[in-house]
C-alpha cells in the first residue's frame, strides 16, 4: 500500500487525533454495552441532539444554521465530501493548501484537474471545499469570508467542513453565504470515536441524493447514532476545549509556538518547518500529550 504523500503521523506531534478523554472513553465502552439495533429513530434522533448541541457552544458563534433544514446521518464528514463530489463531478474542484488530505488524495485519482486556490482565481466552473476552523491553523482562514462572498457572486457550490466544531473557540460560524450548499460537523476530532463514525451532512434542499436514500430507508450507522447521543447528552459543546485549553496554552508556551483557537494544535515557525502540510503554517498536534 503507498504511503500517502507529506504524511505527518509519525512525527511526535504530527498525528490529529481526538484527545483520549477519560471520562468520554467511558461513556463510550457503556454505550457499547448497551445497543439497540432496532431503533429505526435512532439517526433522525441523534442528527436533532446534535443539532442542539452545536447551537448550545458559548465558545463561539453560529450564523445562518436554520438555512439548511435538512440533516443526515454520515459516517464522518468524509462520506458526505464523497457525495458532494458526485454531485459536483463536472465542476473543477478546488480548496487551500493545507486542506484535509483528503480531497487531494481523491481528487488526484479521479478529478486530475483540481486546482489550489492559492495558485489560480476562481472559475464559474469550480466546486470549492473549504475547512472551518481551516485545518492548517485551526483558526477561520484569513480569506474565508471574502471567498465566499466571490463565490456566491459567481454561483459555485461551497461545502463547509467544520469537523473541528466541539474542540475550538472564539470561531464565527456564518453561514449565510448563499454559496454554501453542504455544510459537515464529525464527533470523531472531539471524541475519541473515529472508528465509529459519527457525523451529520446539512443541506438547503432535499435533493434525493444518496445520503439521502440511506438516511430515508434508515439504512444508516445506528452504532454511531446510539454512542453519538450517549456523547452529546454527557458533555457540552464546550467540554473539550474547556478542560484541555490551560495545558494546550502550557505547551505552546513551552515548545515557543503560537496558541491556536482549536485546542489540539500549536503553530510553530520556521524551527518547526518537517510539519509543513504545503500552506504557510506548521501546526502540531498535541493530542498524545492532552
């Protein structure tokens, strides 16, 4: 199997992972005890906890959520990334160096002529997939809202990404840019729970796609769902970052990089130039030392 290209994960601090949280853990290994398979509800139910809990943050803002009425289940953010590609296959796909790998790895197989944003203006032609809090950083990217804005002049279709939602703060979440079509929030960043799968896909409209489908004949991850609402009901939106934040703000201090708004990263200069993930930044991942 190739190894993926400017692959970080054996780096000390190059792997992003979910913090190894106690208390989550155990909340997680009852949950398992105690699945019910049958709940045919159990996704529609965990996408309105959801829902909930994101709203409830105190860390940061949300702009524009009640605009996409239509919530489904996905394992992750990357089935939906899968589904927003198909709809999209005729675009140019485009998106920041230092983007969730990802995209390139797919792109590269089968969309060969994706472009970085940093590299060419936008086309009427292209589909944008963009992180927020950006993944390089873990902080809104400096174009974000001035992007968006071209893109809604320009009608091309946006999917947010905001996999870092639960472990970040003092982030404003606008989604009122007519632009944005798919927007996408995973558990598996906050809690130690990537194996499982949980996440959620909104949307303005209920275009039968294949999300859809699965999400209709409930034909989804009830598994995730199940341990996903456990997780919701246990711990605030906050949680993470909260208790985690002082040792984050200790090592960055310590390691002389700068604190980041998403609490499992520093970002180091120019010492720190082997995490380079192809954008002006180094971040490091402290998950293994929170």
């Amino acid at each position: 199997m190739k190894q993926a290209p400017n692959d970080k994960r054996m780096l000390p601090f190059g792997e992003s992972t979910a913090i190894r949280d106690t208390d989550a853990q155990a909340v997680i290994s009852n949950s398992l005890t105690s699945l019910n398979l049958d709940n045919i509800k159990v996704s529609e139910d965990f996408c309105n906890a959801y829902l909930k809990w994101i709203s409830s943050s105190t860390l940061n803002t949300i702009q524009g959520l009640d605009q996409f009425p239509f919530a489904c289940y996905s394992n992750g953010t990357t089935e939906s990334f899968d589904k927003f590609y198909i709809k999209n296959q005729h675009r140019r796909f485009r998106c920041f160096r230092g983007e969730y790998v990802y995209h390139r790895l797919v792109w590269r197989n089968h969309w060969p002529n994706w472009v970085w944003l940093d590299d060419e203006c936008l086309a009427t032609n292209d589909a944008l997939v963009i992180s927020l809090p950006f993944s390089d950083t873990g902080d809104k990217h400096i174009l974000h809202e001035d992007l968006l804005e071209k893109c809604s002049e320009m009608g091309i279709p946006v999917l947010v990404d905001c996999a870092y939602f639960g472990i970040c703060a003092g982030i404003d979440f606008n989604f009122n840019h007519t632009c944005i079509t798919d927007i996408t929030f995973s558990l598996s960043k906050v809690f130690p729970v990537s194996n499982i799968r949980i996440g959620m896909r909104l949307t303005r409209v209920d275009d039968d796609d294949s999300l859809f489908v699965v999400n209709k004949i409930n034909y989804t991850n009830r598994i995730g769902a199940q341990v996903g609402i456990e997780l919701l009901s246990q711990f605030n939106a906050d949680y993470i970052f909260n208790k985690y934040r002082n040792k984050q703000i200790e090592l960055c201090k310590n390691l002389e990089v700068d604190i980041s708004k998403t609490v499992l990263f520093g970002i180091g200069g120019d010492k720190w130039q082997e995490y380079n993930r192809g954008g002006t930044t180094n971040r490091l991942s402290f998950n293994k030392l929170l």
